[in-house]
C-alpha cells in the first residue's frame, strides 16, 4: 500500500474505521521526551499508542485483538522508520495498516495541526 501524505493524515483525522496509531516509547507518546529537533513534543491528536518494542513480541492474533475489527490504522513514530517495521507486521497480521513516513518529525513542525500530550 501506498504511504500516507500529512496533507491525506489531516483530512481524514476523526474518519469513523481509521486508527491513528502511535509505535514510539510511553514517554514519546505522553510528551514527556522526544526529539530536540522537533519544536513540539507530544503525539497527534487522537492517536493510540502501542509501543513497537511491544508489538514485535505479540502473535498475530493478539495484534488483531488490539485494534477494531476492520480498522485501516496508520502507523507513525518519530521519523517514519518504526513505523514502516510496524506496518509489516501489522499486515503480516491481517491488518489493513500504511505507514506515514513524516510521522511526528513532519507533523510537529505545523502548529494548525492538532496534537496532544498526557
């Protein structure tokens, strides 16, 4: 499948069926660290977090059991390449799932788009 565009991400934040999903550590996704060269911290507005670290060691029937039956998710991290390992193994699992390679690097750098901490 093809990679998810910022401007596509935007329009379709809130789209009943899509998950927004965030791979990065707790601590990425709350905004309590994160990358010095992003002006925010945080995640984008929404989003539901399962950490990579986390996915890599469930079976595949416990990553469907972790997502809405049907959902097309979109997977982003910080700079797209976690992301790209989750979307394999997300599709692996039967999941309809793209990656968004600008992920939170690209994302934070637009203040009008919504993002959230905690």
């Amino acid at each position: 499948m093809e990679d998810v565009t910022r401007d596509e991400l935007r329009r379709r934040l809130g789209e009943p069926g899509l998950v927004v999903l965030d791979v990065r550590s707790p601590e990425e996704y709350s905004g309590a660290t994160g990358a010095p060269c992003d002006p925010r911290q945080g995640r984008i507005a929404g989003a539901k977090h399962l950490d990579l670290q986390e996915l890599m060691t469930l079976t595949a029937e416990q990553i469907r059991e972790r997502l809405p039956h049907g959902a097309e998710v979109v997977a982003y991290c910080h700079s797209g390449s976690r992301s790209s390992l989750a979307v394999q193994l997300l599709v692996a699992a039967g999941i309809e799932a793209r990656n968004y390679p600008g992920s939170w690097h690209e994302w934070s750098r637009d203040e009008s788009l919504p993002s959230e901490t905690g």
